[in-house]
C-alpha cells in the first residue's frame, strides 16, 4: 500500500482504528477458499456464498470466521446444517452438527450483506446515474465483505465468481471468463489465484474501459471507469520498464498471471498492492500525458514502482503477522525508489524522498514515537506508525545496503525471497539470509533501527590529523529526557580537503569510538555522507559555519537537503540559537539545485507554526524575498523549454513561498492575471502551476469566487484538473468564504476533503475554524469516515495552542473514539514541542526578523 498523507487525516503518522480483534488460532485453518457473489451495482446491497476447505488439526476445535454487520442466511460443515452465531469481536461461531474430527472439513455460508458506503470492505460509490463496486480489505476489512480467515497468516488459493448485470464489467486478481447472458445477467469467473492472504483479494465491477499494456511478460490493462480510460496512456506506457527492473532486481519473473492496474475515484490509500489487480487512486493512475507535469510522472513512476516492488515483497512472501508490517512496505519504498530512480533518472525520486525522510525523524524523536517493528493486537491499531514504516523504514535499508555492499545486500534479499515464495516469514528468516550473505552479523546492527523507538545524534569530535572521535546518544529536543538507548550505526563520513574528498564508513557499536580515516588530508567533514545516514550529527560551531559556507561545492545534493535537514534538528535540541537558523538557511535559498532549494523552503515552514505572527510578518516577508527572490529571477516564472522537470516541480513552491509569505506583489500579480484567464477558458498557464496560481489569487478571493471554483471543479474532465480547483479553494483566508468552503467540505468525495480544507492549518485563526468544524460536524465527518481512520482526527488539535489541545481531549473523551487518547497523546506532544521553541527562541527570531524589515 502507499497512502495518501493528506493534511486532516494523516498529519503525521497517527492512525487507529475501532472495534475488538480476536486471532482465530491454528486449530483449524483455512486451506482453499471460493467466493460467489451476486453484485448489482444499482441497489444497495447483495448476496453472495463462500465455500471453505479446511484443514483441522485439532479434533473437537471450536470453528469461527472472521465476518461483519452480515446476515447469515444459512451455514454448513460437510453438508449437514450448522449453527452460525455472531459474537460481539466480529466472528461468526460456528456449531456443527457434531463436534470436528481431524482431518478435512468444508465450511458453506450463505450470506446478505450492504455495501459499504465508506470505501472500504466492498464498497459502492456514484459517478454520475452509474454505480460501481470496488474493494479495498488492507488490513481487516476483508471480513466486511464476505465470512473469511481474515488473517495474513491464512495464505490460500481463491476461486472468485460473480454474477452481474449484463453490460457490465468485473476484474479481480486473476483472468476472467465470461458466461452467456441470462435475464439479463452474466456469470464472470475467474482463476484460481495463488496463495494469498485475505487482505490482496481484489475486485472491481462497473461499466469499465481497458487500455492494454504492452511490452509486459503477462497481460496487463490499465481500467478506469468507463470514458475516463484515455487518460490510461501514460501508465501503460511507463509500467512495463519499471516491472523488468523489478524482475532483474529479484532475478525473478514477475509471480502472475496478468497485471491490472485499476483506477478507483474514492479511495483511500493512494494505492494497494493486490497482485494482478493493483488499484490507484485514479488522481494518480489517470495522467492527461499531453499535459502532464513533472510532479504528477513523478509521482506516477514513484507510486506504480512501489506497488510493483510489491509483487515480491508482500504478495510473493507475505509477513505472517502484522507486526512485520515493515517487511512488505519498507522494502516496498526503499526497492520502488531504486528502480525508479534506475528506469526513470530524469525525476530524481530518490533525491526528491530524502526531504519525507527528514520530515519523518521529527515524529520519530517524541517519547511517544514507536518502533518500526513492535507488537501488533489489533490490525487497525498498526497504521499509526505508517510514515516510520515506509521512510525510517526505506532509510535505514539504504543505510545498511551501504555498509553492506550493494550486490551483498542484494544476495541476501533473493535468498530470503526464494526460500519463503508462496509462504508467510518473519524478520527472524530476513535476518538468517542477510546473515549468511554478508558471512557475518548484520541482523543485531538493523534490529538496532528496526526493534526500538527514536534516532541517534552522531557527535563528531576532531582531534587533529586524520582522527576522529565519534560518540552517540538518544536524540530529543531541548529540554525533554527520553530513555537511553544505543545503536549500531553505520556512520558513513564524506571528508577532504578543498572541493576533493574521500568518504569512509565505520559500523559505531558502542558510545563512542575513535576513528583514524584513511587520508591525512582532513580540512572538514560531514558526518553523513550522501544524506544516507539515519541519524542526526553534531558538529564544532566552526565546522558547522565551514560546512555552510562551502556546500554548493563540497557537498552533494542529497548531503546539502541533509545538512538542512540536520540544522532544524540542532535548532530543536538548542543546540543553535533561532537567528544563527535563519542566517545558515538563507544561502541555502539560492542554491541551483532545485531539489536543495524544495528543502530550504522546507525549512521555512519549521518556523512559520511558532513565530509568524503580526509582529514578524513583515521582517519574515523581507527575509522570504531576499532568500528566495534570485532563484525565482533566475528560473522565471513559468516554464522554459528544455529545463530539467525538477525545475519545473520547484516553481510551483518557490511562487507559493513567495506569493504567500514574501507577500511579493509581482508573484501576486502573475497569480491573479494566471487565476484570471483560467476562470476565462483562455488560459496558457503552464499545468504545473495552475493548482498554485488558484490557490494564490484566492488568498483576497471573495465569495463570487469561491462559487466559481466550485462550478469549474464540478465540470472538471480529469481528476487533476478536479483536484486542482479543490486546491486553489483552500487558499481562501476571508472568515465568511472559509465557512463557505467548509460547508462545501461536507458535500465532496470523504477521501477530497482534506484537500479543500488543508490551507486553514497556517494560522490559528484558520485551525480555530477547523477545530470548531470538525466539532460542531463530528458524527457527519464519522458517518462518511472510515472507522479505521476515526482517531485521527484528533489532528484538529495540533499546531502552537495549548488550549486546542484541552478542548479535544473533552470532545473525544465525550465521544468515546477509539484510539483517540494515544493520538492525542502525540498531538500534546507536538504542540508542546511549538510552545517550548517559540518561548525559548521568539526573541532571537523575532531581533533577527525585525532587523531585517528594516
């Protein structure tokens, strides 16, 4: 799965979901499962049956499936009826006729069920007069649909058949055959699949439209709704490169039997690795190609090669529980990158994450940060660490692939993958391969990251010539004491003398240790080389000014994003003053990388949440317009032809930076001339900067204006162009218009309204309008939410304001929400966080930025 990290939702990681998990044990276990369904996309509900082989090994052992909120029209063991009843964790308890022997059982239920209308289990939503039936079971909602061993231990081969209205169109894992029509009717089967858990079962049916993919080993479309498949054209196009690298990667074909890459309209994850029927979120999947822009390839390449990446990692060997969540999706992330990175180089995918990387270490340094790896209870409860899972995740493997060797690291992944095809493993068969790969003990280093909460500071002493004394503790802001611990880390040093350097790394076991590097030529050193260290870096005061005032041509990008990346770390542990921040980040502004130049605006945003108010703004305007105003001049305002795509992605930030911030008038004024001959239909702005230019012209925008964003967004032809004008829409900042766009919040698809909502979260006025929303509309928002993501509202309450964080406690204490008071367990702590550095550093900030608007 890749999500959606959207701003109301998923700020952060900070997930939960409701409802009592029960495991179902080993005494009897699934062996083969078949599903018929009768699905008319036109009512509101359905029936269906289920035929489940079973192996009992254990004679007498109570039998119960996974199944929710259905009703059982009739249950069967070996034929003779039995007594189905629903308990209260989301079971059925099933009685037979007489009590199990060991050996081999077959379990029959008949079943009605309502489609879920929250865009999970098996769900139906409207386009237009037409319905349409999607699934989406990651982790638990499997059972939503049909009676099931809803566990990803349960691996087992499928037999998957509908019956629909003739006209329409179903697509599932497997290839399909289609009957003869009958009254209207037609029956739709298809293969067996291979072993898979309940969560990759897939299934899709509506009036559907196919663009096939060529160049692949097996057969493969690209399906939309129907009218929409053109749009199919650019993802057919780039998927078959990325699946060989895939391929070449594992030294294995791709696993089966065809390759369906779906688009779904409502949808929450931004994408799910069902094998043979991956859905996209269509906003993604559906690229106009003659209009594309970079960010939207991009993302494309970068989305598609994770999910691919999935076909082995997760799908081919599947976690046995989900505890080892991280060995399906951190892998997943850190192999999508590679290989996209190898097909597609022009997109920079590797270079554009290392900023997520950066923003992920923050969450990771609280006391209420969890490891990436720890013990799971109930499925819903495990995407609360979602965003450690894939970026902490994907770092650390690049950061011991590092020290490893490539080709090793790589030996030891085939090895786990050929020993474990078509079964479930742990961590414990991943760290035996990568063990007897590297011929040593690699797995104590990685469990170090992997097993425990929170990151390392890496201080690095020099102590004249070529030595080097490196030592390493917990890392946590000022002022807050987290309990010890100790890693075995990679540390990976570029140093040199001048513009030449060397780079050396060494495994730090212990608190500290003294390293002689291999050339006496020792005139500076940075402590990560790459960007490839998970890990912040303390260095001397002088070394630290060297370091900046010699980046461009010292360091690479990916060191320099780092470096930047690093600098708000030693803001945050007081370990550097608020203006010697904002003095070290500004030649940062001028970089000619634009990768740097995304993370030094980045870099921004770490002080607009705690010291941009009135009495700043104009000193921060200034400081905006002299940092980042000759990069804009450099680049212009639109798009040249020939420039590099990262270029063309940069803009739209730099122009919303300076528009917003540096209140400059000529952003503003291109914004409000783009803004203008869009709403006119005669526009000639660059596609890359329409969402921008939207959102820029609605800072003033009135009411007129919100309506016509609105009348534009519900004639829009593609789901870019939709999301575009919900982007523009979150830019209002009129009391009376952000009312408006809230109410219009509650009328769009569930999985949109953070969008149109995310731009109230720059003020405290705005957040108090999106708490008082979201309080005064909660059982709404529950209603069109889905369970799983219930608590993570409480993300209302984030931001600089204590007493936001009060109120919240007593609305969801006043509402029971499951999950809600460890989450806001987080939201406290964030918001702790804002205080503390805008009370310790507002009067530094503020001197420097005072001087400044001078």
């Amino acid at each position: 799965m890749r999500p959606l990290i959207t701003a109301l939702l998923l700020m952060g990681p900070a997930l939960a979901g409701a409802g009592e998990h029960v495991r179902l044990g080993n005494g009897v276990a699934p062996t083969r499962q078949e599903v018929r369904l009768k699905l008319d996309p036109r009512l509101d509900t359905y029936s269906g049956s289920v035929r489940i082989e079973l192996d009992v090994r254990q004679a007498g052992a109570p039998l119960r499936v996974h199944a929710e909120e259905m009703t059982v029209v009739r249950a069967a063991v070996d034929g003779a009826e039995a007594k189905a009843a629903a308990a209260p964790d989301n079971t059925l308890v099933i009685t037979p006729a007489r009590p199990l022997a060991a050996g081999r059982a077959v379990l029959t239920i008949d079943f009605q069920n309502e489609y879920d209308r929250r865009a999970v289990g098996l769900y139906k939503m409207a386009r237009g007069d037409d319905g349409y039936l999607y699934t989406q079971f990651e982790p638990i909602d499997a059972r939503k649909a049909f009676p099931c061993f809803d566990e990803p231990g349960f691996k087992i081969p499928w037999q998957v058949t509908v019956d629909i209205p003739a006209g329409y169109d179903a697509v599932s894992n497997t290839p399909e055959t289609a009957g003869p029509e009958r009254d209207g009717w037609k029956e739709v089967r298809f293969a067996q699949t291979k072993p898979l858990p309940s969560y990759l079962v897939a299934l899709v049916v509506g009036k559907l439209g196919f663009v096939p993919i060529e160049g692949m080993g097996v057969p493969g479309r690209v399906v939309a709704v129907r009218g929409q498949e053109h749009l199919g054209g650019l993802a057919a196009k780039m998927t078959p490169a990325l699946l060989k690298a895939g391929e070449q990667y594992f030294g294995i074909p791709y696993p089966y039997e065809k390759l369906d890459l779906i688009a779904v309209p409502e949808y929450w994850p931004g994408a799910m690795e069902h094998p043979g029927a991956i859905t996209f979120a269509d906003s993604i999947l559906l690229v106009d190609e003659a209009h594309a822009t970079p960010a939207q390839r991009r993302l494309l390449a970068r989305v598609d090669a994770h999910e691919l990446a999935h076909m082995w990692f997760g799908d081919l060997v599947t976690m046995a529980w989900w505890d080892d969540l991280w060995l399906n999706e951190s892998f997943a992330d850190w192999l999508g990158d590679k290989m996209t990175d190898q097909v597609y180089p022009d997109l920079q995918v590797g270079l554009s994450e290392l900023q997520t990387v950066q923003d992920t270490m923050v969450g990771d340094r609280r006391a209420a940060a969890l490891a990436i790896r720890h013990p799971v209870e109930d499925p819903n409860e495990l995407l609360r660490t979602v965003g450690l899972v894939y970026y902490k995740g994907k770092s650390v493997l690049g950061m011991f692939e590092r020290w490893l060797g490539p080709e090793r690291f790589r030996e030891g992944v085939q090895l786990y993958m050929r020993e474990n095809a078509w079964k479930n493993a742990t961590s414990d068969r991943l760290w035996n391969a990568l063990d007897r790969a590297a011929k040593g003990d690699v797995s104590r280093a990685l469990a170090t990251f992997i097993d425990q909460p929170g990151l390392p500071l890496v201080s690095v002493e020099r102590m004249g010539g070529a030595r080097v004394r490196l030592a390493q503790h917990r890392y946590a802001r000022a002022g807050v004491e987290l309990a010890a611990q100790s890693w075995k880390v990679p540390v990976s040093m570029r140093y040199g003398k001048g513009p030449d350097s060397h780079v050396e790394t060494v495994l730090l076991d212990g608190p500290s240790r003294e390293v002689t590097l291999g050339s006496a030529d020792v005139a500076w050193l940075f402590p990560s080389a790459d960007g490839a260290g998970y890990y912040r870096w303390d260095v001397p005061a002088a070394d630290l000014d060297q370091l900046a005032a010699h980046a461009a041509e010292r360091l690479t990008p990916s060191e320099r994003i780092a470096f930047l990346g690093n600098l708000a770390a030693l803001l945050d542990g007081g370990r550097i003053d608020g203006a010697r921040y904002l003095k070290v980040l500004a030649p940062f502004g001028s970089d000619a990388e634009p990768e740097v130049l995304d993370a030094a605006l980045a870099g921004l945003e770490k002080l607009e949440l705690p010291f941009l108010d009135e009495t700043t703004r104009a000193g921060f305007g200034s400081y905006v317009r002299s940092a980042f105003g000759p990069s804009l001049d450099r680049l212009g305002m639109e798009p040249q032809a020939g420039e590099p795509a990262s270029v063309t992605s940069l803009r739209p930030d730099l122009l919303a930076a300076l528009g917003e911030h540096g209140d400059d008038e000529r952003v503003k004024r291109f914004a409000s001339e783009g803004a203008r001959s869009i709403l006119a239909g005669q526009s000639t702005v660059h596609p890359s900067l329409v969402a921008t230019v939207l959102r820029l012209h609605a800072l003033d925008g009135d009411a007129a204006l919100l309506t016509e964003y609105k009348k534009r967004f519900e004639s829009a032809a593609t789901p870019a162009e939709r999301g575009r004008f919900l982007a523009g829409a979150s830019g209002f900042r009129d009391p009376a218009v952000r009312a408006q766009v809230l109410a219009w919040a509650l009328t769009v698809r569930p999985n949109e309204m953070d969008t149109l909502v995310s731009g109230f979260r720059g003020s405290p006025a705005g957040r108090d309008l999106l708490f008082d929303w979201v309080r005064t509309n909660f059982e709404a928002i529950l209603g069109r939410v889905p369970p799983l993501f219930h608590a993570s509202l409480t993300n209302v309450a984030s931001g600089c304001e204590r007493e936001r964080v009060e109120q919240a406690q007593k609305m969801f204490a006043a509402r029971k929400v499951e999950g809600a008071d460890q989450e806001l367990t987080k939201v406290g702590e964030q918001v702790e966080e804002c205080v503390a550095l805008r009370s310790r550093e507002a009067a530094s900030v503020g001197a420097y930025l005072r001087e400044r608007a001078r």
